[in-house]
C-alpha cells in the first residue's frame, strides 16, 4: 500500500448518529485530476436543537481565485451563521462561498470555515460536496485500491463501532475453569504478541494465524475486532523487571526484521482482510523516556540508555509504518495512565515523544489511529466521589497526598484532556482513544458510597476514592482490585471503547524469584513485603502473594477479580 492511500484512510470516517466527521477521500493510483478535492465536514458541538460545524475543502485540481462549496441536507438543518466563508442555504441546499480575503485556494491548498445551525430529529451528516460545480469524492464506505489486495477499502473511525470483538479461546477455556468464571468468559480480551516465538505459538499453544482462523470463524457476516498486543521492544520495560523482554537494548534490527516484520506479513494476507485488527503497540514504553530518565528521583540507568539509543522511538515508529501500511490494522499506542503522566511536567512531553515516534522510521501520524490507556494497569474509570476542582478545609484536593498535585483523578478525565493534548502536537483531529478496564472496578463490600470526612483534604479523599490502592503508583498484582467496565463502544466522547487489553487472571509479575525462559526478571514491586521506591513514595506494594511469572495464570487474583467487580457480576 502506498503512503498517500495509508494517509488518506486514516483520516477517513464512517459515520453514525447525529455527530462525527464525514470524509471526501479519494483512491490511490490515480493522478491529481482525477481527485479535484476532498472536503472534511465535522460536527463539532451538538445540543437539543442546535449544533456547530467545521468544514475543510482541499483542492487538487488547478489553482482557484475563488471557490464555492454546496452540499443538501437530508433532513432538517437550517445554517443560521457561519464564519471564514459565506454560509447561505435556500431549501436543503447550502453553498459556502470563500470571504474576499480567503479566495485563493492553490493545488493542494486547502481553506477551513464553519457555522452554527438548527436542526430537528436526525442531524445526518451530507453524503455529497462539491467544489466549483465538481464532485469531490465521498465516503460511501471507502474506496477499493486494486492494486492493493490486504485493502478491505472499508476503513471506519472507530472500528468496533458495529463489530463484535474475538474472544481468545485460550483465555475463556482458562476462565470458564475457573468457579464462577464461565459469567465473564465469553468477554473479548486482547492477545498478548509478548515474545518472537508467540508469533507462531509458545509450547503447542495458538499463534497468530491461529488467532486470526479462529476470528474469521467468530466473524460469520457481520464485523469483527481482533485485539493484538505488539510488546517486545528493545530493553523492554526499562524502569521495571517483572515484564522485561527477551530482546538487549541494541537488539533494534532483531525487533525489525524478526517480530515486527513477520507480524506485518502476516497481517497483510488477503485471508484476513475481512477482519478489524487492532494493535495495541508497545506497553510501558514510550513514557519512561519522560518519567524515568536524567536527574529525576524515578530514573533508572535502563531507561537512560533507552533514551540515548533511541530504540523505543525507532522500534514504536517501526511498528506503526509497517502495520500501518496493512489497510485493516488500526494502530492504537499506549498512553500510559493518569497516575503516571497526569502531571504538569509529564502530560505535554510525554505527547511531545509520542509524536516523535509517529514520525521516526517512516512513520507519520496518519499510521495512529489511536491511543489506550491503563493497560495492565488499575486506575479508576471515574472517580464519582470528588473531583480536582473540590476543595476541603481550604486546601485543594490537588494537594491530597492520594492525588499529589496530579492535575486528574481518574482515567476517563485523563484519558479525554490527553486526546486534546495529542491532537494538539500534530495527530489528527478523529484519533480515538481506548480505555482498559478489565482490573480497575473497585467494587466489593469495601467500596465508598459517598465521600470522606470534611475534616481534611486527606479524610475526605481518603475515605471516598474507590481505587483502594496503597499508592497510585503501585501495579504489580494488586490486592482488592476487582473487574471493570465490560467492554463497550463508544462508551463516552472521544473514546472508541473501554476494552479488556490485559487479560484477567494473568500474572503482572512473580513475587518471588522464579527462574524461566522467557528473559522475565523478578521486580520487587510484586513482593507484598517490599516497602517501595521513590516511584511509589516508598510505601509498600500491595501486591498479592504467591504470583507467578508475568503472563502466567493466577487463579487467586482471578477469583479476587470476579469478587470485586463493579460493575457486579450477576
């Protein structure tokens, strides 16, 4: 697949309901005259009767002095201002004509304007544009390039809009084992990519092209999601030991030529153009470059040479060229999680080196669809009890020793002023973000109804967070946590779905040295009996005891999972 074609689709949008953003896109493989323009029409603010949009025309054709856009309205919108063009409509036809001093629009120039109207019942997005009498091409489900056979040309902005999504047969067999847990073993979860040997099966179990049979069976004729974890980096996990890799720092080219490139041929087969793949690229990686790096008090040597070798930013934007030139892959990268880079000094450059990545080894932004957030991890979607704003015996809850001057309080927060974050270093406008919520419920009988005492900030925040966690730094195997969210589409604005990355029931680490072959150390941060580091305020873990290796499975926090869910299992 070409680079244009892999530009032009991500910005593509399917779209449902009454908000979203339509795209005129055109083919690859043709010449510039044969694509006269693209228009981008998104509604930006929608209320009961009223709604806001913003409109891009992008000529192709010969340059222009002046312009004019026209569209028809299907159902009842009437343009009552608009603002950067001349905004008039007579029945359900609408022209925007270019102002006096925004009428030069050159080959490839584009020019933006936008207006506020009324509408009733549907708010339906148009289906046609045109530019100076000229039919700019539309999204009616996105074009077929011949010449490219892994295309589906069906490309959507949230692909499990619609869909149903895998459930890994060899994690439900696991759950269904377990007492209780045939009520969640039919739920999708990810599949883990962790090792160069998973790419074909680790000890007679499933590889990738067993995934992706077993998806084309679950698909039959609708949709389907498939949810891959691309994680094996170079000095994997530099700040923590638990899930460290089989790969050495330098070992960048293995990562290509070895894992990356044998995912990508994979995936790129025909067979499996009927399905969405999902890829969730590279966990707990990027971000450690910011955090855990130089003078800080939470840097570790591993991560410094990270960041001077560069290989997390060169394997990430490796990744995301070659499996974004798959036309059915949707690449989400991790985001971390608000209890990591929710602060001042860390939300914006960790945006900064996220853009970094999307731009190194051929990458560009338009590889992205995406970002997820909380994988593996056990922050809480939305802290109902209290928010930053709140202030108790005059102090805010910004200076709580739970939220520690962090500017969010929960992952749905976060995870929506981030998207706005990316978008603002470069990523498109449409990028999507996901949310992991298979560990991060907090339910059970310990759970607050209501906030702490007013006494101080502390009793306040104290006695009302539902995240029971000792510190929000803690990860490895946590005690009291309970299952999430079940995952769901579309959840809230800006996020494509709260999803089930991380498996329940499989080990984030051993608590105690346990010798194996899969290069994974033993962190102590996964020891109950540990008092921490400067990354957790030095308080002990609250990791459960007797865990295995990462990745393996551990019925007791399993069990702890079904018993603390919220929401509660029937």
């Amino acid at each position: 697949m070409s680079r244009t074609r892999t530009a032009l689709l991500a910005a593509m949008a399917l779209v449902a309901g009454a908000t979203g953003t339509a795209y005129a896109v055109a083919p690859d493989g043709v010449g510039a005259a044969a694509v006269p323009c693209t228009v981008s029409y998104q509604v930006q603010n929608q209320w009961d009767t009223g709604f806001t949009a913003a409109v891009t025309v992008t000529n192709l054709g010969a340059a222009k002095s002046s312009w004019a856009v026209k569209w028809s309205y299907a159902g009842n919108q009437r343009v009552t201002s608009g603002w950067n063009a001349k905004v008039t409509q007579s029945g359900s036809n609408v022209t925007a004509a270019n102002e006096s001093y925004n009428g030069t629009l050159a080959t490839g120039g584009s020019a933006s304007f936008g207006f506020q109207g009324t509408y009733s019942g549907s708010n339906a997005i148009p289906a046609t544009f045109t530019l100076d009498g000229v039919t700019c091409n539309v999204d009616d489900g996105g074009p077929t390039d011949p010449t490219d056979p892994t295309g589906p040309g069906d490309r959507v902005n949230n692909p499990y809009s619609g869909a149903k999504v895998y459930v890994n047969p060899e994690w439900s067999a696991k759950a269904a084992a377990e007492p209780g847990g045939n009520r969640i073993a039919n739920q999708p979860t990810g599949v883990w990519l962790d090792r160069i040997a998973a790419i074909n099966g680790v000890n007679g179990g499933m590889g990738l092209r067993d995934h992706l049979d077993a998806a084309l069976a679950q698909k039959g004729s609708g949709e389907l999601v498939i949810q891959l974890v691309i994680y094996n980096l170079p000095g994997r996990d530099c700040s923590a030991l638990a899930s460290n890799g089989e790969l050495g720092p330098t070992e960048i080219g293995r990562y290509k030529t070895e894992y990356i490139d044998p995912i990508a041929a994979i995936l790129s087969d025909a067979k499996y153009a009927p399905l969405r793949i999902v890829t969730t690229v590279e966990i707990d990686s990027l971000p450690n470059l910011v955090t855990n790096t130089g003078s800080r008090a939470t840097a570790t040597p591993e991560c410094d040479v990270m960041k001077a070798n560069g290989n997390y930013v060169k394997g990430v934007g490796y990744a995301l060229n070659k499996l974004g030139d798959v036309g059915n892959v949707y690449n989400y990268v991790d985001a971390g999680h608000h209890g990591w880079i929710g602060w001042d000094d860390n939300f914006g450059p960790s945006a900064d080196v996220f853009h970094d990545a999307a731009t190194a080894e051929g990458a560009t932004p338009a590889d992205v669809h995406g970002f997820i957030t909380n994988t593996a991890n056990y922050s809480t979607l939305k802290e109902n009890n209290f928010t930053i704003n709140d202030s108790v015996a005059g102090k805010s809850v910004r200076e709580s020793k739970w939220v520690d001057w962090n500017r969010y309080v929960d992952e749905l927060g976060f995870a929506q002023a981030f998207r706005n974050e990316l978008v603002s270093t470069g990523f498109d406008t449409n990028i999507g973000m996901l949310i992991d919520t298979s560990r991060n419920g907090w339910g059970g009988t310990t759970r607050p109804t209501g906030p702490g005492a007013t006494t101080s900030v502390d009793t306040y925040i104290e006695g009302g967070r539902y995240d029971r966690r000792i510190h929000i730094g803690n990860w490895c195997n946590q005690s009291g946590a309970g299952l999430g969210e079940r995952p769901k589409t579309a959840p809230e604005s800006g996020i494509d779905a709260y999803v089930w990355m991380k498996p329940p029931g499989e080990s984030d680490g051993a608590s105690k040295a346990i010798p194996n072959d899969e290069g994974k150390g033993f962190d102590r941060m996964c020891d109950p009996t540990y008092t921490g580091t400067p990354r957790n305020g030095n308080n002990l873990t609250g990791a459960l005891p007797d865990a295995p290796v990462s990745g393996h499975w551990f019925s007791a926090q399993f069990q702890q999972l079904m018993r603390n869910a919220y929401p509660p299992l029937s």
